[in-house]
C-alpha cells in the first residue's frame, strides 16, 4: 500500500476505472453473444434486433477506449457477413 497521499488516489482511481472497464466489457460480451444467439435461432428479425444492439455496443466500446477502432471495424464486419449469410 502506497504511503504517499498522490499514490493513494492513483490506486483509489484506478480501481473505479478498473470497475467500469470490467462492466463495459461485460456488456459488449454480452450483446455480442446475444447477436450469436439470435443467429443460431434462425430468427431473422430477432437477428436483425441483435445486430443494431451489437454494433452499437461495438461503436461504445471505441468511445469508451475500450477497443481500438480497426479492431471494432473487424468485428462490425464479421458481424455482417454473418448476417447476410443468414438471408
């Protein structure tokens, strides 16, 4: 444990950013395998649904520094193609 009040703060602040990481996480994981989920249904609108949310949640995740943009890219493109191998 740090005894310098600066370096207190720092641990202080990092473990909440920590903490919101994790959940932002969490929650891209989560849309993402509810997009996996509804393609394996065969449900074209419940895919479509899951699609919007995913991307969306892809395109926070950016924001949020959480993944860098080509990676986002490649992961908006494989969930398209996959989409539209569904039709």
């Amino acid at each position: 444990m740090p005894n310098i009040k600066s370096s207190k703060k720092d641990v202080i602040s990092s473990k909440i950013a920590y903490e919101k990481n994790k959940a932002n996480k969490s929650a891209l994981k989560t849309a993402l395998k509810k997009f996996e989920a509804a393609l394996a249904s065969g449900d074209k609108a419940a895919a479509q649904a899951a699609y919007v949310a995913a991307v969306k949640a892809v395109d926070q995740a950016v924001k949020k520094g959480l993944l860098h943009k080509n990676n986002a890219a490649r992961k908006k493109s494989s969930l398209t193609l996959k989409l539209n191998a569904m039709a």
